[in-house]
C-alpha cells in the first residue's frame, strides 16, 4: 500500500506539473495581454508586465512562476490587486465546497436508491419513469433547468428564495439544479450495473438459500455492482466541488466557478492557473481515493506498486 501511495503521489505530481504548465503557457498567449485594455504607452505596458513578472520569454515566465509555485505562492491576481490569488480563492472556495458538498451528497444517495429501486422493478413503471426522467435530467442543461427552477418555486410559488447564499433555503434549488444530471448519470449507471450483477451464479446461490431479491441484491450484489458508481464519483466530486458558473451565476452565488470564468474574460494569468491547480489537484485527490476504496469493496482487487 505504501509504495501504491508513492508511487501515485509522485505520478500526481507530473500530471499537475504538466496541467499547469499548459494552464499558463495559454493563458499567456491568449491573444491581447491583460493590459491592453488600459492604453498605456509602450512603456508604462513594459513596466507593468515587469512589475507582474509576465514580461521576456514564455518559457522564463513558467520558470519564475513554478519557482514561486514551489513555494506555495500563487502570485497576484491581476483582477483583484489588492488580493493575491490564494486570497481570492480561499474567500471563493467556501462558498463553491458547501454548494457542492450538497450536491454530491444528493446526486450520489438519490442516484444508488433511484438506481437501486428501477433495477428491482425492472420493467415496470417505476422503471420505466425514473430512467425517463434521468434520461430528461441529462440532456436538459443547468441553464435551462436553473431560471426553470427560479420561475416556478421561486417566483410562481414562493417557496424557496431566488438568490443569494448563506441559509440551508438559499442552498436548496442551487443543490438540486447542480446535482441533477450528475444523479441521473447515477441512477442509470447503478440500475445498469445492478441488472448485470443479477444474473450472476452467485446471485442465484444467495437466492436460493432464502433470501429475497432485495436482500440479496442490497447484500451481495451492491459491492460488486456499485464499483463503476464509484469510479465516477471520482471525477464528478472534483468538479461539482470547484463550482459550476452556470448554477452559480442564475443563483447569484459568488464560488470558484465565476472566478475561473471570470478569470479568462479578464486575461487573468495567474488567477486562472491558480482556479486550475485547485482543480487538479481535488481531481487527482478524489481518483486516488477511490482506487483505495476499490480495495475495500472487492477484495479480489489488489493495488500494485
């Protein structure tokens, strides 16, 4: 297990290197620097690009900005001068976890038991309707469903405030736009996954020593079958805990997801390298995590160094 862990830490550590990199390298050359708008004389341009060490070759602007990355500084957001980028963060971040924490937890628990429920009802009604609407959950996108969610329990009946952030009230419809295709790809992948495992010989041994479909499902066939959930919510932690702009901005809701849109219409070097290694890095922590926990639901799994 230790050398597992080394040896994805350090193959972490290349892949953020790499994400990086390539991160600023474009943010750099994105046509128009951050200074264009400003009309500044040739020279004053020359001085600020200094003075934000983003003047001379593109490869010695990476090198002085990984030097200062090493080091756990992110620099200054050219954006917010007054607040460097870990600043700027570290006030949007709060707000982007609580709203995706809140998230994830609905998309995964709704997910498995929708998934769970139509895999037991196969066929039936119950089946056919909440695979319907996963399909309706995934192919309507957050900025339809989003000001659709406002009209109606916002704004027609009054049930749920239409913006801001702050109370479990304001947390409620943001929640449920952001994790709603992410629980329908849920449902269907358990569903998918539960059926597979039913016709297996060992499903029918469980079965046949009394127990009911469900406990034997629930028992026997959840830990096998709940291995390519897992392998998903991997991935979709990391990106529902950085933000989505779209929920985010229907809401009013100020998270990482503005910033790192923002971020890019401002021509914002650093700021935007900086919303990416937060990213990367929940990402590649939450891939780790669930390669462990592979280890803890099917013992027939073993990590190799």
């Amino acid at each position: 297990m230790f050398a597992f862990i080394l040896r994805r830490f350090l193959s972490s550590l290349v892949v953020l290197g790499f994400v990086v990199s390539l991160t600023f390298l474009l943010s750099i050359s994105q046509k128009g620097g951050p200074f264009e708008r400003e009309k500044l004389t040739a020279a004053a341009k020359a001085e600020r690009e200094k003075n934000a060490e983003l003047d001379g070759p593109k490869w010695w602007q990476l090198a002085r900005y990984v030097k200062r990355l090493l080091k756990g500084d992110l620099n200054v957001s050219l954006r917010y001068q007054n607040l460097s980028v870990a600043e700027v963060l570290g006030q949007k971040l709060p707000n982007s976890l609580i709203l995706g924490g809140s998230a994830f937890v609905i998309a995964a628990v709704g997910g498995v038991s929708m998934g769970f429920l139509a895999a037991m009802r196969k066929d039936s009604a119950l089946d056919v309707t909440s695979m319907f609407l996963a399909l309706a959950a995934i192919s309507i996108p957050s900025f339809i469903t989003g000001p659709l969610f406002v009209a109606l329990f916002g704004l027609k009946l009054g049930w749920l405030p239409i913006g801001g952030f702050g109370t479990i009230a304001q947390l409620i419809m943001p929640s449920i736009c952001l994790a709603l295709p992410f629980l329908a790809y849920v449902a269907r992948l358990t569903r998918n996954s539960l059926l597979d495992v039913k016709s297996q010989n060992y499903m029918r041994t469980a079965k046949a020593k009394g127990l009911d479909d469900a406990t034997a499902l629930a028992r026997h066939g959840m830990k096998v079958a709940i291995l390519p959930v897992v392998t998903y919510l991997g991935p979709m932690a990391a990106y529902v805990l950085t933000g989505s702009f779209v929920v985010e901005s229907v809401f009013n809701i100020s998270g990482l997801g503005m910033v790192f849109v923002n971020a890019i219409q401002n021509t914002d070097p650093f700021l935007l390298t900086g919303a990416v290694v937060v990213y990367s890095a929940l990402l590649v922590f939450f891939n780790f995590v669930v390669d462990v926990m592979y280890t803890f639901l099917d013992k027939r799994i073993q990590l190799h160094a």
